[in-house]
C-alpha cells in the first residue's frame, strides 16, 4: 500500500496537468498554467513550458506542454492503452525520469482509476472503482442536486401529506 501512495499523488497531479486551460489568467486557479507550475515543479521537464515542437498531424509550432497535454487527454479517453503510453512515456527527455512519466506509468498500470467526473467533467485519478466525482466539492454539489431534484419531484407530494397530517391533529 505504501509505495502506492506516491505514484497515486502524482497521477492526480497528471490529472491536473491534463485539464490545464491556457486561457484561464486565474492565478488562484487549479486550471491556470503558472498556479500548476508553482506548485508542482519539475513534473514536467521545464523546457516543456518554453520550447515549441511541430509535429506531423500539427504543423503548426506548439508548446511541448500542449502537444503532452493533448496525449495525455487522448490517453485519458481510452483507459492509457499501450501505444499513446509508450508515446506519451517516450516524449521527455532521455535519461532523466520526470515524475509524469512515472504518472503514465502508474495509470497504464491501473487504467480503472482514470475517470471523467461526472459532474464537472474533468478527468481524475479513482480513489476506489466507485469513486465518480473528481472531489469533495463536487461531490457535495451532486448530492445536493439530487436533493433539490427530489424535492422538485416529491416535494408538493410531501408538503401536502405533512399539510395534512398537521390539521388532523
Ligand atoms: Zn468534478
């Protein structure tokens, strides 16, 4: 169970890396480039933040960041098969083992555990086979939904028999 541990955290930390938005200038954000890069450095080489690649099915130049990201999304959706975590794998630089290689590693190894939440959408690491929210918060918003879609539903229903019951007494 012990030398589980680390490679779960740096799963979730995979998870967070493939739902980084470019475009969020949130700093407080867990979706914002600079918050990830402040709080995990070295999960990704650094050059993956400043250099750009071109590649055959994108000619355009991207930043190596992106091109990971978009194979660890597309890994994502397939449960890690083999070939994108080879590639994925493959795609840091030689001789030095990045923590989001280990990452891919760990969830090729455990591809139950890389789910869509499904109520936000946004990939996570499984805890259990059960687990279907991506946190605490969501998990707390769901469940309130719920409630409050139970109480679109049976609610009028209940009032009137409490309303009922009342004036009984
Ligand atoms: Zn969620």
């Amino acid at each position: 169970m012990e030398n589980e541990y680390f490679p779960l955290v740096d799963a979730q930390v995979l998870a967070e890396f493939s739902n980084l938005d470019a475009k969020d200038s949130d700093p407080l954000s867990p979706t914002n480039i600079d918050h990830f890069r402040h709080n995990h450095p070295n999960f990704v080489p650094d050059n993956f933040w400043t250099a750009q690649h071109s590649t055959e099915d994108s000619p355009e130049p991207r930043y190596f960041w992106k091109i990971a990201q978009q194979y660890v999304q597309d890994a994502w959706k397939e449960y890690f098969p083999l070939k994108t975590s080879v590639r994925l794998i493959a795609f840091g630089p030689r001789e030095v083992v990045a923590a989001y290689q280990q990452a891919v590693m760990f969830l090729t190894l455990n591809r139950w555990r890389a789910k869509f939440c499904l109520r936000c959408g946004s990939r996570f690491v499984a805890v259990s086979p059960k687990s279907i929210y991506c946190g605490d918060a969501c998990f707390h918003v769901a469940r309130k939904d719920s409630k409050k879609a139970w109480w679109t539903e049976h609610g009028p229903q209940w009032r009137n028999k409490r309303t009922k019951s009342k004036r009984s007494k």
